[in-house]
C-alpha cells in the first residue's frame, strides 16, 4: 500500500478516529457481555478522597521525577563525552545497566537492598529515586542524540560570526536542542506517569495501590482496572498532543 | 589588506596538508582555485580563525594574528565569512541570522540590528522573505542571506568557501552577481571557487592551490592566459573541457 502522504482533511480525520473509537468499544462491550460481566462503578464515590489522593501522589511523583531525570540526564549525557575517562565509563556502564534491566527488578534492588543498607526507609522518597535514576538512563541517551545530531558547521558559523563559545551555546546550540528534545522529553514524561505505576510494588500509595487495595476489598477489579486506564489517560493523552505539538511547530532542521 | 603566511602549515592526524607556505601580499580580489583535496578549505579555515596552523605565521597587515581563543573571537568578528551551504542558523529566520550578530557581537540595539538586516535583505530584493526560516527559502537565496549576514558589521575582509558549489547552475548566477556588487563597492575577498570564469573575470589575483602548495600565484588573466606549470594547465583544461 502506497504510504499516505501529505495533510487528511480535519473533518475526515476526526470522523475516521471516532469510527475507531466507536469499534474498540464496541468490541470490549461484546467481550463484557460473553463473559456475563456488567460494570458497576458505584465504589467512585465511595472512595472518591482516597483515588483523589493516589491520583495527586501520582502527579506529584511524575513531576518530581521528571525534574530529577533531566537534571541527572544532562549530568551523565555531559559525562558520556567527558575526558575523565572513569566518569565516562561510569555513565555509559550506568545507561546500559538501567536500559537493560527491568525497572520492576531495579524497585526491588534499590528498594530492600540499597534502601535498607544507606537507611532510605520514607517510600515515597525512595520511590522518587528509583523512579528518576530510572529515567534519567533515558533522558541522558535523549539529550546526547540531539548533542550528536547539531550540525558542525552551525558551530563552525557561529565561531565565524564572532561568538564566544558561551554565546555559542547559549544563541545557537542551546535553542537547537531544545528544539530537537522538547517532543521526546514530552513523551518521556508520558513514560514516567505510567513507570510511576510500579511503585505500587513498594507500597507507594499512588493511584494504582490505591485502585490495587480498594479492588482488594470489594472485588471489582475490572471497574477498577477500566478506571485505572482512564485516569493514567487523563494525564497521558494531553502530554502526549503537546508532544506532537513540538515535533511539528519546530519541525525546521535539515 | 596585506596578507602574510609565513611558513604556515597544518597537520590532520599527523598528516601534513599544507606545506610550509610563504606568501606575502596586498589583496583586494583573490580567487583560491585547485583539486579537491589541496588543502584550500584548510588555508581559507586558517586565514578566518577557525583554524589554528600547526606551524608558521599569519599577518594582516603587519600584525601578527594570535592564535588562542581570546584574541580570536574578536578577529573573527572583524572579518565575514561564508560556507559551501548550511551556514545560515536553522532555528533562526533569515532577518535574525543576519540581525542576532549585530546585536549581540557588534553591540547594535535591537532596531538598529533589524533595520540593518532589513536595509540589506531589501538590497538584495529579499525584503519579503525576512521571516522565513533557511529551509524555507531556496539554495541561491539561502546563500544570498548568508552574504548578507557575511557582510552587514562592514568586515575589512570577506571569505568565501564554494559559495556556489552546492546550488543548482540557475541559482550559482546570482550569488556571483551579488559578489561582483560588492566588489565594486570596494569590498575586500577572498573566494574559493570551481567557477573559473568568475575567478578569471572579477578577481584581480589567482592563487592555483595544488598538493598543499602554493603552485602559481599571479594577475588572474596572466594566469589563464599562459600557465607556467604542466599541473596548472591540465587542471585547466580538465575543467574548461566541456565548455560551449
Ligand atoms: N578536520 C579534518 N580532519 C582530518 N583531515 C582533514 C580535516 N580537514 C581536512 N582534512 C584533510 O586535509 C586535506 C585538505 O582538505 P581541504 O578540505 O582543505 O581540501 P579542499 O582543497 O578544500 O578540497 P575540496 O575542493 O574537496 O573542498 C584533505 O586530504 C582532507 O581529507
Ligand atoms: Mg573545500
């Protein structure tokens, strides 16, 4: 099939998405209807204070990690090119281990070993920490690629034109990143709210423990499950736009 | 300007690509021509100050150019310089990457540096296009802009590496117009160039750039007209081979 090529008209678009949307429902409703299961989604306002609080802690741990990660990123993305070749090393054995490993053995690991070794016992602090030395594996690779991606002759221009190395990067460099990262650290912090969800493992009370204990005591684990979903895409789908938003308003480098 | 080398030479990787060259003087119109290879990027890089010479001397007028960091910015400033292509900012519109120079290394306030970016894209019959951004805007006009920005400070001197090798032989033209202007208006080049008739015509000297050396060096029309080496006069004819 010839790939579709240049701009579908809005309306069509629109029509075409609701029609999807309306078929993955309506698939999911038959499945409930096979398997005799009918929703009953009463225990929301019972429990409204408690999911209220686990949705907020789950904001609250994305956010912190996400300002952690690209702190730590950029640390180890500098450190990834750094003469000092055992900091370099020590960056590159860190992105590879944490890339390479599952982030539910990395929780356990850091969790009961290193946590209960250096006297980390608040969970939720803890949780942060896994979570942003987690993705600040990712951040650092994001940040690196776009380092390599800015062209040579930018710098060798800038050079030309008079500018100081500081003005070099603060004029040309730093914007030309920011351009290129801004989509993929925008759907990184899509990837955390969802990460943020294995914390559960530790007892976080974030919105999956909180959905985990309330289905624990009332069985409904499929309402639980299906309001679980919404919530992480109230909070994901919006992320996700504005990343898309970037990629095509500075979408101009060649 | 009087421009000195003075053994000057340069190393990649302890490989030797200009050898020990000595020239010495006063230039106005200078066109570099040569194989690829010669070493005519490395020479040019060095004369702008984007390159440090493993060995040798420069001078511009007399003064000897230091070669760290510190006296470099400000050297660079004071001279323009184009590239083969890709040179313009991507992320800026073609108005800033001629204006954000001003500004920021020449000290203009933000509406003297526009009306100067304005004045010179209006010169060049590009008023309309001041906010497009590079990819925008079509090779010739791309390196037009990029003259401009080359040129709007006042350099003593202009550097121009193959300003016209990347464009399609319809644009190649009227970036050479553009150069023949300003040299009328008493603007000081040196260009790198393929395009012989241009180096013949509206460049007062011809510097045959071959194996890292300086092989020929004279009056251009001198040296179209009675080449003094075999290695001259072949690169020569391989490239007026298939004129009309
Ligand atoms: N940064 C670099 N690192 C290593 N070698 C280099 C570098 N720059 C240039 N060289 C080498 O130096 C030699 C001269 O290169 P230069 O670019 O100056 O040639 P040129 O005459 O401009 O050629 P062209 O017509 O292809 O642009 C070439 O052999 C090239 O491979
Ligand atoms: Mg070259």
């Amino acid at each position: 099939m010839a790939p579709i090529t240049g701009r579908v008209p809005p309306l069509r678009a629109a029509l075409n998405y609701l029609a999807v949307c309306v078929l993955v429902i309506l698939v999911f409703w038959a499945s409930l209807s096979i398997i005799n299961v009918s929703l009953d989604f009463g225990f929301v306002a019972r429990y409204a204070t408690r999911i209220g609080d686990g949705f907020v802690l789950t904001v609250l741990i994305s956010v912190c990690s996400m300002v952690a990660s690209l702190v730590l990123g950029a640390v180890v993305a500098a450190g990834k090119s750094t003469r000092i070749l055992p900091l370099r090393y020590a960056c590159d054995l860190y992105v590879r281990v944490i890339r390479g490993t599952p982030l539910i053995m990395q929780i356990y690991l850091f969790f009961y070993i290193i946590g209960t070794a250096w006297g980390v016992d608040n969970r939720l602090v803890a949780g942060v920490m896994i979570l942003s030395f987690f993705e600040g594996a990712y951040v650092a690779e994001i940040l690196r690629g776009s380092l390599l991606s800015i062209n040579e002759t930018q710098i060798e221009a800038a050079r030309s034109v008079g500018f100081t190395r500081v003005q070099t990067v603060r004029y040309i460099i730093g914007p030309q990143m920011v351009a290129r990262t801004l989509p993929a650290l925008t759907g990184q912090f899509a990837s955390i709210i969802k990460d943020s969800s294995l914390l559960s493992l530790i007892a976080v009370i974030e919105i999956t423990q909180t959905l985990r204990e309330i289905s624990a005591t009332n069985f409904q684990l499929f309402e639980a499950c299906l309001l679980m979903g919404a919530l992480y895409l109230v909070l994901t789908l919006p992320i996700m736009l504005i990343s898309s938003y970037f990629e095509k308003r500075l979408d101009y480098a060649s | 300007m009087r421009i000195a080398l003075d053994r000057l030479s340069r190393s990649f990787d302890g490989r030797e690509v200009l050898h020990s060259m000595d020239f010495d003087d006063e230039v106005s119109t200078l066109a570099i021509i040569g194989p690829s290879g010669g070493g005519k990027s490395t020479l040019l890089r060095i004369i702008g100050g984007l390159l440090v010479p493993s060995g040798g001397e420069l001078s511009i007028d007399g003064r000897l150019v230091l070669f760290n960091e510190r006296d470099l910015v400000p050297y660079r400033a004071g001279l323009g310089y184009v590239f083969q292509a890709g040179g313009l900012f991507h992320h800026l519109n073609a108005r800033e990457n001629i204006a954000l120079p001003l500004r920021v290394v020449h000290g203009l306030s933000a509406e003297a540096a526009t009306a100067r970016a304005e004045e010179l894209l209006a010169r060049l019959g590009l008023a309309a296009e001041g906010d497009k951004k590079p990819v925008q805007l079509s090779g010739g006009m791309q390196q037009r802009i990029a003259i401009a920005r080359a040129i709007a400070p006042g350099p003593q001197l202009l550097l121009l590496d193959e300003p016209t090798s990347a464009l399609d032989p319809e644009y190649t033209s009227e970036v050479l117009d553009l150069i023949g202007a300003l040299k009328a208006e008493g603007m000081r080049f040196i260009v790198v160039t393929h395009e012989l008739g241009f180096a013949r015509h509206a460049c007062e000297k011809l510097a045959f750039l071959y194996e890292g050396s300086i092989w020929e060096y004279g009056p251009s029309e001198q040296l179209f007209q009675n080449p003094q080496t075999p290695e001259l006069e072949r690169f020569l004819s391989k490239l007026l081979e298939w004129r009309v």
